[in-house]
C-alpha cells in the first residue's frame, strides 16, 4: 500500500503539470475574436457571441479573468461577465499573445473531444434553452465548457482519448478501473478538480461533483426514468422520494444528463446507454420519449451541417446505420486468410519476371495492367481495383476489376483533396487498413473506394513513373486479415509494376 499515491497528491500532480498548458488556437478563431474586440459597433453581448464560435478562446479569457482574484470576489459565469472584468484592452492583449496553430498540427483527439464539447452545446440548448429562457447563458456557457477541463490534458496526452474510447465506449470496461490505469484517478475527479481551480462556471463544477462524490442520486432517478412507459408510475414514486424529486428538478443537472447523451451517441444512438439518458431527458421534460429522440437526432443533424470535419466522427453518420450498431464495440476477430500454396507463389515469380523483362514485352496499358492483376491474384489477392490518374493527378480512370462489378463504381470521378490521400498522391506509398484504423483512416480516402471495400482489411498503393504518381492499386482478401505473405509479395509486386512502367514508357517504338 505504501507505493499508492493519495489522490489528493495525484490531483495536485495533474493542477501542476496542466495549469499553464498553451492550449492550441486556430488563427481564423482569433483574428475574428480581435475584429469583434475592435469594433465599436458591438456590444459584450455581441462580442461574446462571435468568440463562444472558439469555446478554447472563451475558455482562457474566463479562466483569466477568474486567475488570481480575491478569494471573496464571485467568479465569472459568463463570457460577457469576464469581458467586462477583463476589459476589452487586456482581452486585446491576452488575444494577441495567443500563438496560431495549423489545424493539422492541433491534435485530433483534442480535435475531436471539441467537436463532442459543440455537439453537447447544441443539444443542451435545444432541449432545454426555450424551457428555461431566463436560464439560457448559464446552460450555454455550461455546456461549452463542461468537457474544457479535459483540453489542457489532451493538449499533452492526447494518446489518453483514444484508448479511454476504446476501452470505455468500445469494450465496456469499468471507467474508473480504466481511468485509475491511465491517469492515477477518476476523470471525473479530475475534471472537478481542474475546474474548481480554474473556477468554471458554477453548473460545470457541479456537475462534475455530482459525479464524482454523490452519483447515488442520479443512479435512482435512472432507475425511474426506466418506467417510461407508464409516466403516472414514475410521478408517483418521485412523489415518494421528494428529495429525489428535488435533486431531479435541479437546472444545473441538465448538463450531465447532455453530457451523458452525446458520450453515449459517441458509440451508439441504439445502445442502452444513449437510451437511459434519453428516458432521463424525458422524465427530467415531462415529455414523451419518441419526442426526444427525435429533438437528439434532428440536433444532431443540425450540427452536423454547421460543423463538418472530414477527420472527425460525428454521431449523426450514424443515423443512417442499422440501429443497433455500435462504432467502438470491439468486433469478432475477422479470419485470417492462409497463406498463398507454393505452386500460386511460383506463378507470382513468372508473373513479376514478365513484368521485369526488358525490354518491354507490352505492346500496351491493358496488357500491363492484365500481368499485374495476375501476379496479384497468385500472391492471394482477391479483389482488385486499378486506376490510372490524369496528369494532374486529379481524377481517376478505372483501368482494371478483378473481383469487382463494372457498376459499383464510376468509370471515372474527382480525387477527394484529404491529407492522406493527398499523400499517396505525392510519392509512390502504401496505406494498410486494420481493424485498429479503418475507422479513423476510411474517410479520409475517396469514397468511391470505401464503398466498395467496406470491410476493414485492404491496402491501397499509390505507383510512380518518372517520379510522377500515374496508378493507385486497392486490394484485399474479401475481409480477411491480409495474409504477411501476401502482403509482402503485394509490396514487391509494386516495385516490378513501377519498373514495368518505366520500361514500357522508355521502348523504342
């Protein structure tokens, strides 16, 4: 026992380590945040509405203005209430100190827990704002920064958010078992902590210590919300338990229970637990179920088009899939495929040799592309997409199926300008896609590939020519896991179709 660390010792650790992260900045957010303080045609009001469109601006001018006060001065609650103490000339300068970052240095897990952070905004303020009018900047500025504790250590851990998803939302693993591994305490706790020092909004501290010292109350009212079909049932045993009653009715609570709902539609809109929280959501409303779940999804969609992020997943794609689909549920280990037999793997050798011949035994691409698809369908390969890609490698032309229907895809069509695909475009590489990546690399390829190999297990390869990128190859084993073997012959297969190329451009004609 006396290698366990207090967590009061763990906590003070984690206020030392994060108090003073720079926390990263989008240079568009900052140059409008400066336009809206200079100008002198907008009001607080107004200037707090164009920076709540950066919640990590907002998030450092309240945490300034709240830094080093008197202990008896009241916190700031709003953005509004810390421009003014701030003054607008120190807002000024506190802005212009902010370094910019590019959005592909800011790290996509911290990317991704801001784009969760507007999503509970959204949510939050279309379910309850008009309910509780005279309450909307407290559920607004609460909402934008419930999950703001979390930034500073995503800012330097940002490893923590894709291993806590996994294993929380994906496996169902107990959080705090999970989260005692990762950072020595409760997230919960550490959130609370963080934003006690940094004196958050009031309802954010609350909510966190809701959850982290007094959950007994939330688990009971849970447990009434379950009864959604029979509303006098749960009026009736609220009445029994009026503290209960009171706790429920508690403004502050709506932020856990948004919290809790877009968390869970993280994972699932059909799991168990976005539904508990959407029968909360009822019970809290006094309204039927389906008409939450409709004002979620429709919030969701809403979102989804203000806020589009190629990179980044957002729950309302999920709409659209079989309902009890869960993204991080960890699937069945998928086959393995076997090895290629000895006798394919001899035909894979005279194939390549073919290709290698010089000089050239092609009289044109058809035939170039024929010899390819064969040596790629004896190393174990099979289903098999060649394009060939203009000079300005900006559109694909289909130039070879194997395995595939002419009509699921187009003849020719538009290269999507993402990174990743951007980055086969520039040099001759490969990029495989697991079980551990599919999720988070699919989207950034073109969707007309995606759609055909849909499972989890393919290689795509950009090939050269002249230093020039002219052919991507998709391949796989019909969703199994590629076999070492046939992905090794795929990638010397590769360096025999670049030289084949080169050859054939080069013969004397």
């Amino acid at each position: 026992m006396s290698n366990i660390v207090p967590q009061h010792d763990v906590l003070n650790q984690w206020i030392k380590r994060l108090d003073n992260t720079r926390l990263p900045v989008y240079q568009s957010h900052r140059e409008l945040a400066l336009q809206a303080l200079h100008s002198p045609s907008k009001s607080l009001r107004d200037i707090a509405q164009v920076i709540s469109q950066a919640p990590t601006i907002a998030f450092i001018i309240m945490r300034e203005a709240n830094r080093g006060n008197s202990s008896l001065a009241e916190p700031v609650q709003t953005l509004e209430n810390a421009l003014s103490r701030l003054g607008l000339q120190r807002c000024g300068v506190l802005l212009k100190s902010l370094i910019d970052d590019q959005e592909s240095n800011i790290p996509i897990a911290l990317r991704q827990v801001w784009l969760i952070g507007q999503h509970l905004n959204i949510q939050a303020m279309g379910l309850f704002s008009t309910r509780m009018a005279r309450l909307w900047q407290e559920i607004h500025w609460g909402s934008l920064l419930f999950l703001a504790p979390s930034w500073p250590l995503l800012t330097r851990h940002p490893e923590l958010f894709e291993q806590w998803e996994r294993r929380v939302l994906g496996d169902n693993e107990p959080a705090e078992k999970v989260e005692h591994e990762l950072l020595g305490m409760p997230l919960t706790a550490l959130c609370l902590g963080l934003a006690e020092h940094w004196k958050l909004p009031h309802w954010v501290i609350e909510g966190y210590r809701l959850l982290s010292e007094n959950p007994q109350q939330l688990v009971q009212a849970l447990h009434i919300a379950r009864q959604s079909e029979q509303p006098l049932l749960q009026q009736q045993m609220l009445d029994q338990q009026p503290q209960l009653n009171n706790w429920l009715n508690r403004p502050a609570n709506t932020l856990i229970f948004t919290c809790g709902l877009v968390m869970a539609a993280h994972n699932s809109w059909g799991s168990e637990q976005c539904l508990r929280w959407q029968r909360l959501i009822s019970l809290y409303l006094k309204d039927e179920l389906a008409n939450v779940q409709q004002s979620t999804h429709q919030l969701a969609v809403k979102h989804a088009r203000i806020k589009h992020h190629a990179d980044l997943w957002h729950p309302a794609q999920a709409l659209l899939w079989p309902w009890s689909t869960q993204r991080l549920r960890r699937a069945a280990e998928p086959a393995s495929a076997s090895a290629p037999p000895g006798a394919d793997l001899v035909q894979w050798r005279l194939h390549c040799a073919e290709l290698l011949q010089a000089p050239s035994p092609f009289s044109n691409t058809v035939q170039i592309t024929q010899r390819i698809s064969l040596a790629l369908q004896a190393c174990g390969m099979q289903r098999i997409c060649m394009l060939l890609l203009d000079s300005q490698a900006q559109r694909a032309q289909v130039s070879h199926l194997h395995g595939i229907k002419p009509d699921q895809l187009p003849h020719s069509f538009t290269l999507a300008t993402s990174p990743l695909l951007q980055h086969l475009l520039k040099q001759p590489t490969s990029v495989l896609l697991t079980d551990t990546n599919s999720a988070r690399l699919a989207p950034l390829l073109a969707p007309e590939l995606t759609q055909i190999f849909t499972q989890a297990n393919w290689v795509l390869a950009s090939v050269s020519n002249s230093r020039r990128i002219v052919m991507l190859i998709a391949a796989d084993q019909c969703s199994r896991t590629l076999h070492p073997t046939t992905l090794q012959a795929f990638k010397k297969t590769l360096a025999c179709v670049e030289r084949a190329l080169l050859l054939f451009s080069t013969r004397s004609r």
